[in-house]
C-alpha cells in the first residue's frame, strides 16, 4: 500500500486553531448583538434558536441554530458576548496552509459558493457539503497529503436529511437568489420529472450546483425531486445509499478566504460511500470517469486513515455499511475487487484489525467471501 505523507505537526496545529476560530466568527458574524439565544424544546429534544427584534416592532425574528446537545454549539452560545471577528488573522492562516502546507484549495467559483451558501445558513441547518469539493477538506482533516488528482471537479454537491428540513421550521433564502449573488449566470435546470422545481443549478461557464436528499422512500419516488422546507423553496434529488454518508456530519473549514466553516461526511463514511457508488455508476464516457474517480479518493482517504492507525473508525463505518444487505456487501466487494493486489491485501488485513478492535469477528466480514445470491453489484 503506498505511503501518504503527514503534515508537519505545525501546520496541523494552525488548521485546528482555524476550525475553532472560523466556527467562532461564524457567529459573530451572522448574529446581531441585539438579540438573544433561546433554547426550544420540540419533541422531547432541545434546540438552540436566536431571537432578534422585528423591525417594525410587535414581536421577535427566530432562526434555527442547532441541537442544545452539541456541545460546539451550546459552548459559543454561552459565550457569544465574547466572540470577535478575527477575519484578517483567519486570512493569513488559510495563507499558510495553502502556499506553505500546499493544502489543497477550491476553484474560486466553488469556494465562493460554498461560502455564499454557508452565510445564508445552509450548514447551520445541517446541510452537508459532499462530492469532491468535500473530499479537499480531508488533507487538513486526516494531517495527510490525499491523491490531488482527485481534487478536481467542476461542480458543488449538497445535501440535507428531509426530516431536518421540516423539522426545524425556518429556511434560507430561495436558492437562486443566493447562488446569484455570486454569479449572476446561474440558472435552475427544470427537474426532468416535474418541471416546477429544480435541484440543480449551473452557470452560464458550466458550473453546477446540485442539491441531494437520502431517498428513504418507497421506490415509485425513486428520481423524483423532494421538496425541502429549509432551502428557500428549492428541491432535493433523492439518492439511496446518502443516508449513510451523511450521517453524523463533522466540522471542517474550507480552505477558501478566510476559511469557510462546514460540516462534511466524516471521512470514513466518505471513503465507504465511494467504494459502494463507483461501481454501480455505467460503465461508459462520463459515469466510467467518475467511478475511476471514486475509487482513487476512497483508496487515498483509507491509506491515510490507515496511516493514522484510525484502524477502528474505518471499521465501523466498514460493517455498518456491509451488515445492511447484499447490495451493499456487493457493490463494496465489486469495488475491491478493481485495486492492485497489494492494497486489496493490506486493507483486508487492516480491516480485520479494525474489526477485532471494535469487537465484531473478522471472518464475518471477510472481503474474500462473495456475498450470498449476488455475483456482482447492479449499475443504476
């Protein structure tokens, strides 16, 4: 298995420090000093929403922040009275990180869209940044330079839970109005199955902005668009498998300005996610080039994870995915499958010390063995 090489521990300690200023800022930032934090409880579960005066009187403005159970949240909500901008301190670290550290860095477009995105609240209510604009922030993550090829992209995918979306009765601005603000060009692409609403948008240089949704419905929903309460009227593609990429999100910052606070798949979940959809993409022209593409960032992101001895972590998110079905456990295999021999050794071999760790039993999840009734996974 090749060597990914770690970052020098210097510059892994500016990024930390620029997570924990950029998630700072973002609150002072996008809360006025003359409102106030509330916490709301809505079905046995407590929830940060900050009040601010109407303009013309007669009442309070309120806007959903987050659960009362993380505790990054709940901890800047405590000391927001505290909290100072330091955009000019934040612009030099993400300085040093790209032209010292060579991080990787977004296309222009893209991290300003991210960033317009992010200021409208997207990421507040718990939208998640995925595609490969997401896999650039997992160098500075893991401490470890990841495969550059795999950085490159001419688009930005986001996604969002459904039942996030209703549950936290509050919304950002219609989605076009927000990605004009960064380009005026953009313009919505009419769904191919209900022509009112769109989940991608792309600019007159052929940017595209597309919007996702677990497909946790039954099958007769399968390819058409979901409405999304919190996007400004905007809707969602529904895609299955998302639901595990997407759960349990972390913090990161987009290395764009002066750092771009988001939340992201965790890195294991991304890596997993990507063996299972790179080979049920088709087989030709442009799907064939992003199944190459998925491989290699899932293949650099476990190489670094198991550099780091994240051993378990990888693991665990390994058997969640393969104890979900034949599918699963087929489209994974199938993805193996397509290495160099000697990685497809060293990660079994990995895999099963992550297996040991987290208590299951390696021979349960042996990539060796053909998942039961199914030779090979179905593209879709």
């Amino acid at each position: 298995m090749a060597s990914t090489q770690r970052l020098d521990i210097s510059y892994q300690t500016l990024y930390s420090e620029l997570v924990q200023r950029s998630l700072d800022e973002s609150f002072t930032s996008e809360f006025s000093s003359n409102g106030r934090f509330v916490a709301v409880e809505v079905k046995d579960k407590k929830y940060w929403y900050f009040d601010t005066p109407k303009p013309e009187g007669g009442g309070q403005d309120r806007s959903y922040i987050g659960p009362v159970a993380d505790p990054e949240i709940t901890k800047r909500v405590e000391a927001f009275k505290d909290l100072k901008a330091d955009l000019k301190g934040r612009r030099r670290l993400v300085s040093t990180l790209v032209r010292e550290a060579y991080l990787p860095r977004p296309l222009p477009l893209a991290g300003q869209v991210v960033e317009q995105l992010a200021k409208a609240g997207f990421f507040r209510m718990r939208g998640v940044l995925v595609g490969t604009v997401a896999y650039q922030c997992y160098s500075a993550v893991l401490g470890r330079r990841l495969d550059a090829v795999a950085m490159q992209t001419g688009d930005a995918d986001f996604a969002q839970f459904h039942e996030t979306s209703v549950a936290i009765k509050d919304s950002i601005p219609p989605i076009l109005q927000v990605l004009q603000e960064v380009d005026p060009t953009f313009r919505e692409i009419p769904s191919q199955t209900d022509s009112r609403v769109s989940t991608r948008f792309v600019s007159r240089d052929q940017f595209k902005v597309e919007f996702l949704t677990p497909n946790q419905w039954s099958d007769d929903q399968a390819g058409k668009p979901v409405h999304m309460p919190a996007l400004g009227g905007a809707a969602e593609f529904p895609l299955r498998f998302l639901d595990f990429l997407i759960h349990q999100p972390i913090r990161a910052v987009l290395l764009h300005g002066a750092g771009v606070p988001v939340l992201i798949p965790s890195p294991e979940r991304y890596a997993i996610h990507k063996l299972i959809v790179g080979s049920r993409r088709k087989t030709d022209g442009d799907a064939s080039a992003k199944s190459s593409k998925d491989r290699l960032q899932a293949k650099s992101i476990i190489e670094a994870m198991i550099a780091n001895r994240q051993h378990a972590d990888l693991a665990s998110a390994f058997v969640e995915a393969w104890d979900r079905g034949d599918h699963w456990r087929a489209a994974i295999s199938t993805s193996i499958a397509t290495y160099e021999e000697d990685f497809q050794t060293s990660f079994r071999t990995e895999l099963a010390k992550g297996v040991t760790e987290i208590g299951s039993d390696p021979e349960h999840y042996d990539l060796a063995q053909q998942p039961t009734g199914e030779k090979a996974a179905t593209p879709k």
